[in-house]
C-alpha cells in the first residue's frame, strides 16, 4: 500500500517517543529501519488520532481509528508499527536471574517471550 502525502501528516515534527526510549527508536533494539521511519514521521499523527484528539481526515485514517478502537486487527504498516509501539512503550520489564536466590527450590530462573511479530 502506497502511503499519501496527506495521511498521517503532522506538519513535519519529528515523534522522537523518549518518554518510553530515552535513546531513541533506532537505538532500542525494538524496531527495524523502515519502523523507526514511520514512527518518527508519523507517531505524533497516529498519536492524536488513537486519543481521539484530532479526525482522521482519510479513508487510512479513517481505518487507524478503527483499529486503534479495536474494532479490527491491524492491516497495513501504520497500523502494525503503532501496535507494536503500544504493546513495546506499554509491557513491563522482566529481569531474568541466572544466579540462585534462598526461594529457589531449583536454583534457576527462565523467562520466554512470544513477541516475534511481522511487519
């Protein structure tokens, strides 16, 4: 899908997301190139319209809304790298021990995590 100039325009300000990476998209870990891309050209835009603050102004807008409700899955690229915004900028951290504490019965501490996702 081809992105218009006029979807998702936020008059040239650059979304930096610091409040939940304080380095930065591309130094997170968390998001490819083309991610931080739309993040940074897009994330204040795709933020004012999942809170409602402004009216999607497109038939792409349009459609953010109604994922951003719930009312659908994500189905393009906006949609996907918002998803994966609010589920990263939103989890809670997990520190995995690999060293034996008193309440251990075994001695050893694992996380998993399900979190590969296509874009």
């Amino acid at each position: 899908m081809t992105t218009q100039s006029q979807d998702f325009d936020q008059k040239g300000r650059k979304f930096w997301g610091t409040d939940h990476f304080p380095y930065g998209f591309s130094r997170s870990g968390e998001f490819t190139r083309e991610q931080v891309q739309f993040l940074e050209d897009h994330g204040y835009a795709y933020q004012a319209l999942a809170l409602g603050e402004r009216e999607p102004q497109t038939s792409v807008e349009k459609d953010f809304v109604e994922f951003c409700r719930g009312e659908r899955d994500p189905q393009n690229k906006h949609e996907k790298v918002w998803d994966r915004f609010m589920k990263k900028s939103t989890q809670r951290e997990m520190f995995v021990t690999l060293g034996a504490s008193s309440n251990d019965d075994d001695g050893a501490s694992m996380a998993t995590y399900d979190d590969v996702e296509d874009f």
